[in-house]
C-alpha cells in the first residue's frame, strides 16, 4: 500500500504536479470573461460562454463542430484502413521486410512540425514555384465547392491521414502479430472469401488494437489542426473547434470563450474513450 | 496453376505494397528534391519548357552549407538531443515505477488511476500553453531547457507508464515471486527481475518519449525565445520563414537532416519496438 | 475414399531443411501417426497437407486429386491445432458452427450437425460459454468438435492433447481412438509421445530431422526398428544399449565388453560373421531381461548390481550396473531386491537386437 503510493509518488508529482493548475485554470477561465484586453479582475460569469458558443453564430460553433466532426471523421476511416492494410500486407515474413518497416514508419518518426510545413506549403504554395499554378487551380476548384480554407484544411487533412496511417499500420501490425498465428490458420482452413475472413475473424481479433489506434488517432488528428494553425500563422481559416479556440484565445483576445470552447472537446472524447474502453475489455467476457 | 498463383501474389502483394511505399517515401522524396534544387529553378514558372518538376538536372548542395553556416543548425541539433533525451530519461523512470506498481501492487483504485492516466490525453492542449507560461515564468525558467524539460514529461509520463504498464502484465507473476521466495525484497525482485525482462517494453517506450519530444513544438515555440537555444523544428521553422520571406531549399534541408538522429535511432529498434507495442496492449 | 499420398516431399524454410524426401501413403480410414523428437518436421509436414506451407518440392495427393496448389480450404480435410484455436470471441456453439457458416450451410443443417457433434463429445451444456471459460479438457473437445461438425474426408492433428495433464490425455486418448473408430475418416495425428503414438496408430511414422526412419504398424515398430534411433525412441522405460565387440570362441560367434559375454544366438550369426573384432551396438529392452533361474543357459545371462530400485506398482524397475554400464531392467513386483544386491540377469535370446556402431542400422 505505501509502497503504491511511493512508486506512484514521482509520475503524480510531475504530471499533476504540473499540470493541475493548468487545466484548473482552463475550467476557471472558462466560467469567466477574462481577456487580456480589458483592465480589472475577471469577473464570474457563470456558464454564460457556453451558452453563448451554442447560440450566438459570431461564435461559428456549430460549422466548426461540423467541420472538426467531418475532419477527423473522415481522416480516422481513412487511417484506419490504410493502415490495416498496411498491417495485413506486412503480416507475413518476406525479405527485406524490416526495410519495409522502416520505410513505412518514418512518416511518424518525422517532426510533425516540419512535416506539416512541408506539405502545407507544398501544397499552398506560398511563392511563384515551378507547379504552382496546378496547386492554385486545385485550390480553387476545393475552395470553391465547400467555402475558403477548405483546400487549406485538406492538405493538413492529407498530411495527417499520411503521418497516422503509418503509426496505425505499425501499431496493428503488432496487434496481428500478438494473435496466435493457429487463429488465422484455422481461418485459412476453413473460410473460403478472405472478404469474409477478414470480417469474421481479423478484425474481432485485432479489436482492442483497433480501439486503441482509433482513439490515438482521434487525438493526433486534433493535435494536428491546432499545429497547422501555428504553424501557418492562422492562414488555415476554415472554422474548426482547435483553430477557433486559437483564435479566439490569442488573436482575439476572449479567453473565457475560448477556454469553453477547447473544452467542449472533452464530453464527446470521454464519451469515445468509455466506448472503445467497452470495446477492448467488454465486462461480459471477464474470466470467471 | 503456378502461374495464375504468381500473378494474385502480383496483385494483391507487390502492387499494393509498392504503392503504399511509394506514397509515403515520395514527400521525403520532394523535399529532398527541393533541397538540392538551385534556386534558380525552384523559383521557375510552370510552364517553362525545361521545367523538371520530378528531378532536377542541377543538383546542389548550396542549401545545405547555408543551412549550416548561416544559421545554428548544429546548435539546435544539440539542444534538441539534449532536451528529448533528459525528458525521456525521467519519464521513463517515473513510467516504470507508476507502471509497475499499477500493473502489480493490489490497492484500491488501481483501476481507477490506470484510467485517469489515460483521461489526461483528454484535455485538448490547445490553450494549456497559456498557464503553463505562467508557471514558467513564475520559476524563473523562461528560455532556457529546463522550461521544456519540465514540461515535457507531462505529455510522456502518461504514455510511458500506460505502455509499460500493459508491458508488466504480460510478464508471468510466478517469476517475481519465485525470485521473492528465493531471498530478494519486492523492489529487488522488480528491479533485478521484472525490469531487466520488459527491457523491450521499456526501449519501446523510450522510443515513443524520444520522438514525442524531438516533434515538439508549440511548447517549444512558447517558452523559448533566443535563437541559439531553439529546439530543431522551432528553430527551422521560424529562422527560416521571416514573415512572407522563406528560405524554401534551406527549410527542406533542415527538415531532412533534422530527422536523421530519430530515424537512426528508430532503425534500431524496430523489432524491439513492435514487441514492445504488442506487450502493451495484450495486457 | 480418401486415400493421402505423399511423393518426394520437400520443405527449405530460407536455410532450414524441414522435410526431406518424405514419401508416404496413407490409406483410406488410416489413422496414422507422426511422431519424433522436437524440430523433426512433424508440424510442417502436417501443415503441408492442410495447405497451410507451401511445399518446396514433390507431390501430395488427397483422395487421387493432386491439391499442391488447392488453398487449404478446397481440400476438404479438418484441422485440430495444439493450441486449439479456438475463437475467443465467439461462443463455443458459434466455434464450431464457424466452417459451416463460411461454406454457407442452411442453418438447419449446421445446428444439426452441432447438436450431433456436442452430442457425441458430451458437451451440449457448454454450447452458450466463451472459450475461456472452459478448462483445458473441455476446449480439447471443442476444438475436436469443430473437426467432426465438417465431415471432412481427412482430420489432421497437431498434438492436440499436449496440453492436458495425463490423466485427461489417457482419458481423451481412448476417446479419440473410440471416435475414430466410429467415424472412419483418414487421420492424420502428430505426436511427440510415443505412448499416443503406439497406442491410437494403425501405422506410425517415425522421423527425425526431417527424415522417415521407419513406418509401420505399433508392435513392428516396437519388435523390430530399423535403427537405434527407432529403437531408443519407441518403449517407455527405453531399451538399453551397450557397446561391445564381436569376437569368435568355441565354435560360436560372441559379443563381449567389460563384464558381460553373450552367445550370439545361432540365427543371428549369419549378420555379425562379418563383424568380427569390430564394434557392435548390442539392444535389449528393459522387459526382456529377467533374473536368471536354472533354465536359462549361462552364455545368454551376466552379472549385475542394483543400483537404484523404482517400484511402479504393476511391475519394478531396477537399473543395475553390468560393468561399466547402467542398464534398466523391468522385473516382477514379488522380487524383493535392495542396492548394492547382486543378481544374474538372462537375457531373452530372440529379443536381442543388434545395430552397426557407425551406421546405427540394425543388423536383423
Ligand atoms: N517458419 C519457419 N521458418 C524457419 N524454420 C522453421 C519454421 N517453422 C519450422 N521451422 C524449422 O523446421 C524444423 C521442423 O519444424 P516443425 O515445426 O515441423 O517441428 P515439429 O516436429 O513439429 O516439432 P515440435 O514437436 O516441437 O512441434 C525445425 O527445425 C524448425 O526450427
Ligand atoms: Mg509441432
């Protein structure tokens, strides 16, 4: 028991240590009208700034959850399933494999920072390069059909879908290879559609690994938004929960808004988190 | 027969493996290309007729030199080694404590405290640069490496102690208590036996912590301010992009040698990592 | 009809050879059994009929179709795995109507055949559990069940009962045998235990290093392997092996080492004459010695001293010294002997049996 708490002393003491009074100061500013732009102590205002974030379309709330929605909804199928993919097609001992395996994992052991640089720029290019009028004309073409900045949000889209989808693949990878090699043999044995099979018995076997890349997918793919916003000085305009939260906190100044809004995120993760928690260790199967 | 059997490995093996490393070794490809591009034509309309847009017919090592004489690219290799690898050093020592004792001390809450590690990853970052500056600040600790040495394990601790936690669990109790039964003290016996058996685990998790915290940035990019003390993807980002001015080729020879340490260090360990992953997550 | 053939069979993993020109027919309604030391090649060459690896070289054959190129699941055979294989996800009802499922059976059929398969394997109750929570005797019989729910014409068996304790493995071993008596499909069983082995083959397969040594029925195999190494690894306690040289004296051939001098009985001197003064490997199975008594003459007997004495109940070990050498003896539980006895051990004459030093083949 002391011996618990002893082992437990130095992670709680760096972690909550540190970052208790940042998060309580996030749950207080939230409840507040703080900003940096107005003189005097901020003032308790209840859960005004929610209600506020749900009714008043200055806020642009509701387009931003859609769009966060859309965007991560959208990059974590596709990561998903590239990623299995990846896993699947490496299950098997070839020559060369761990080459392979290197290869596929850079694009995770990448600076993301840089990465996203890289292809944000690559793909907005910033100056008179040698494609940039085929980027212009794409952009035009993405920006036109779903409103400004959304070719913008698609190549941070793009960059997150090519940096997650290689940390899913090498993550079920080893999920595939945890399950006993018999499991999938039997499979082989006796399943004639490897559709089928894969349906049947890969993907019930690989579950908790699949939780467990959807929801660190799920987090990087946020991650990622507010980076680029960073990174791009605020050029990715497109309306999404972080970059709003950005906005609003640095550039504009409102940071109990802005505290409310960031933390919006933080239900409908729990909520994630709960289920893919169900998924991996459903009660019913505990052994008795 | 063998001949139809070659041609499905073809089509459900080679193609799409090709095309799936083709895909993610081409960006590193482009900068590449772009940091040994001349100026020159780097800076050439589309549509002229020499245009290459694939390769180039001049290479040059210009951005490269550049990168390194006019900038302290070697400085911010330095300080990024240093940073990732102190913060690494105490995340892993408190992931393996916390861990251990989540994975195997019996005490109320045990479960709940797995879980609250794991709820931390909840709270989006998004706005916690803002207090935490204040906490800098108020140590004193602003732009120098301690603030980001401090900091850093806040995000890492949790991962390492839930990957070693999973790691633990995997390993066969009766080892422990067969080492206790022998003579050794419960932390002798998990110093002396269960660690040096989740060495994989713990490489692999000190693996993740190294390439979280060499990728840092916002928090990078917050708390330090002196050129010679930046951290590689602050330091390349924002020496090289002056307002609407950018060093394009420079920018892409920094990021290419700037991941070099991390892929050779992750080169590796590969395998040490993948069976590190697996442990954790069977658990 | 389901005869399985196998022709020059080959299997190179990267540089391991696993399987060397292994030729066999099995024939229709044969349970045959594979066994040999670890690393032998007995799961590769099993696994090489099921389609799980791909052969390197030759032929196999099931029931006059060549299959080497059929996918697994075109073969129609069943496979038990070791570790059962078993899907934790589904329930055992859902584990064993999985083959069915896949090939698109008519749900009627399929819970038919389930209910028949529990039937016969007395696990109906437990058709609504997960795979955990059975014991390792109860999933041995599921996983069983899950072959016979497919009516395959071949079952194959990859040690399928190593990990039960060894009153169960008795248990499920007659079950096995009685099944298959009913059932009367080609079987083929993988082994390391020559007990299981011996007692459910029609015919058994020794191998060793990838190797054939010896086919043949249990008690051919027993009464006269081919080679010491067929010899030491079939029977339990495992016969005695003692080096001696072969030498001439009064008109008859004998072999001979420190402390024992034995007639070579007249039948078997055609095969040694050859031998004279070179060594031989002389074998004797722990039953077939005896305490001497005035009938046995005294050029097949030698002089012992107990060393150990292991009574087993139904019968008594001892492992006497004969000179240099231990040997075991298996000897009526009414001897009362203690160590350090004396005692003149007979050897039955037609039971000994003889192999080259250098080759290992038997000199029969
Ligand atoms: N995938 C593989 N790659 C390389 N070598 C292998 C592979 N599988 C088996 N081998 C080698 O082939 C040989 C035969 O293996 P096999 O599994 O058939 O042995 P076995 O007779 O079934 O042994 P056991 O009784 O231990 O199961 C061994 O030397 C083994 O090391
Ligand atoms: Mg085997």
């Amino acid at each position: 028991m002391v011996a618990a708490w002893l082992l437990l002393a130095p992670a709680a003491v760096m972690v909550a240590g540190v970052l208790a009074y940042p998060v309580a100061w996030e749950a207080w500013t939230s409840l507040t009208d703080l900003s940096p732009q107005r003189s005097g102590p901020a003032r308790f205002v209840g859960l005004r700034n929610y209600v506020e974030l749900a009714t008043n379309p200055v806020y642009r709330f509701w387009p931003a959850a859609a769009a966060t929605l859309a965007f991560v909804g959208l990059t974590g199928a596709v990561k998903l399933a590239l990623g299995l993919g990846l896993a699947l097609l490496l299950q098997r001992p070839f020559r060369g494999r761990a080459l392979v395996l290197l290869a596929v994992f850079l694009p995770w052991v990448y600076p993301a920072s840089v990465a996203v640089i890289g292809w944000y720029w690559t793909l907005n290019p910033p100056l008179v390069t040698s494609y940039s009028r085929l980027a212009a004309d794409l952009k035009q073409a993405v920006d036109g059909a779903f409103g400004s900045g959304a070719w913008a949000l698609a190549s941070v889209g793009l960059f997150n879908v090519w940096r997650g989808a290689a940390f899913t693949g090498v993550f079920l990878l080893a999920g595939v290879q945890a399950v006993p090699a018999d499991l999938f043999d039997y499979a082989r044995l006796e399943c004639p559609s490897p559709w089928r099979r894969f349906w049947f018995v890969t993907v019930p076997l690989l579950r908790p690994f699949l939780a467990l890349a959807v929801f660190l997918s799920l987090t990087t793919g946020l991650a990622d938004l507010a980076n680029v916003w960073m990174l791009t000085g605020g050029r990715v305009v497109f309306p999404v929960l972080g970059t709003e939260a950005y906005w609003l906190g640095v550039q504009a100044g409102q940071l109990g808004p802005a505290a409310a809004l960031s933390l919006t995120l933080v239900p409908p993760l729990a909520l994630v988190l709960w289920a893919l928690f169900r998924l991996v260790d459903p009660p019913e199967e505990r052994p008795r | 027969m063998v001949i139809e059997r070659r041609w499905k490995k073809w089509v459900f093996f080679y193609v799409p493996l090709t095309l799936f490393l083709v895909g993610m070794l081409f960006p590193f490809y482009w900068m590449l290309i772009t940091a040994i591009r001349p100026d020159a034509e780097l800076y050439r309309s589309w549509r002229n007729v020499h245009n290459t847009p694939f390769w180039t017919l001049h290479p040059t090592l210009d951005h490269v030199q550049d990168l390194l004489a006019r900038t302290m690219f070697p400085r911010w290799l330095w300080n990024t080694f240093f940073i990732a690898t102190v913060s690494t050093g105490i995340s892993l020592f408190c992931g393996l404590l916390a861990g251990y004792a989540l994975a195997r001390l019996k005490f109320p809450m045990a479960g709940t405290l797995g879980t609250a590690i794991f709820v931390t990853y909840l709270v989006p970052p998004t706005l916690l640069f803002i207090p935490l500056a204040n906490i800098i600040r108020n140590f004193q600790l602003g732009d120098t490496p301690w603030a980001l040495i401090l900091t850093y394990p806040t995000f890492l601790i949790p991962f390492c102690t839930w990957l070693l936690m999973g790691y633990f669990k995997t390993i066969p109790k009766e080892l422990e208590e067969c080492a206790r039964v022998d003579g050794a003290t419960r932390f002798g016996a998990m110093a002396r036996i269960i660690f040096p058996i989740a060495v994989p685990g713990i490489l692999s998790a000190g693996i993740f912590a190294f390439t979280l915290s060499w990728n840092e940035f916002i928090y990078a990019l917050v708390f330090i301010s002196s050129p010679e003390r930046k951290t590689v993807p602050v330091g390349v980002v924002s020496e090289l992009i002056r307002g609407d001015i950018y060093f394009w080729g420079q920018l892409m020879a920094g990021a290419l040698l700037g991941s070099v340490p991390v892929a050779l260090v992750y080169s590796f360990f590969v395998e040490y990592y993948v069976a590190g992953l697996t442990g954790s997550v069977k658990g | 009809m389901a005869q399985v053939v196998l022709k020059d069979l080959n299997k190179m993993y990267d540089d391991v050879h696993a399987v060397k020109d292994v030729n066999l027919n099995i024939l229709d309604k044969e349970f045959v059994v594979l066994v040999g030391p670890s690393g032998c090649g007995k799961s590769t060459t099993l696994r090489m009929i099921a389609g799980l690896e791909e052969i390197t070289s030759g032929e196999i054959q099931i029931g006059n179709r060549v299959v080497n190129d059929l996918p697994p699941k075109d073969r129609d055979i069943a496979m038990v795995f070791q570790n059962y294989a078993l899907y934790p996800h589904m329930t055992v009802y859902d584990n064993m109507a999985f083959g069915l499922k896949m090939r698109k059976f008519p749900k009627a059929e399929i819970q038919k055949r389930v209910q028949d398969a529990a039937e016969i394997l007395g696990i109906q109750e437990l058709l609504k559990r997960k795979p955990r929570q059975l014991s390792g005797g109860q999933r041995q019989r599921v996983a069983v069940g899950r072959a016979i729910v497919r009516h395959p014409q071949v079952f194959l068996f990859d040690e399928p009962l190593s990990n039960l304790d060894a009153k169960l493995r008795v248990q499920m071993r007659v079950e096995l045998k009685r099944l298959h008596n009913r059932l009367e499909t080609t079987a083929i069983y993988v082994t390391h235990d020559q007990v299981e082995a011996m007692t459910l083959g029609d015919r058994v397969v020794v191998m060793k290093d990838g190797w054939i040594q010896q086919v043949g029925e249990p008690l051919e195999v027993y009464g006269r392997p081919r080679n010491r190494f067929v010899a030491g690894f079939i029977g339990s306690p495992a016969m005695n092996f003692i080096e001696t040289t072969v030498a001439d004296g009064a008109g008859a051939l004998w072999v001979e080492c420190a402390g024992l001098r034995l007639r070579v009985p007249a039948e078997r001197s055609a095969r040694l004459a050859g031998k004279r003064r070179q060594a031989v490997v002389l074998g004797i199975r722990p039953e077939d010695l005896h305490p001497a008594t005035g009938a046995d003459p005294v050029d097949l007997t030698c002089e012992a001293v107990v060393d150990v004495v292991e009574p087993l109940g139904s019968d008594i070990l001892l492992d006497v010294k004969v000179g240099n050498c231990v040997i075991v003896v298996r000897v009526d539980p009414s001897v009362r002997l203690r160590q350090h006895d004396k005692i003149r051990l007979a050897f039955t004459p037609e039971r000994i049996h003889f192999f080259d030093a250098k080759t290992e083949e038997s000199l029969q």
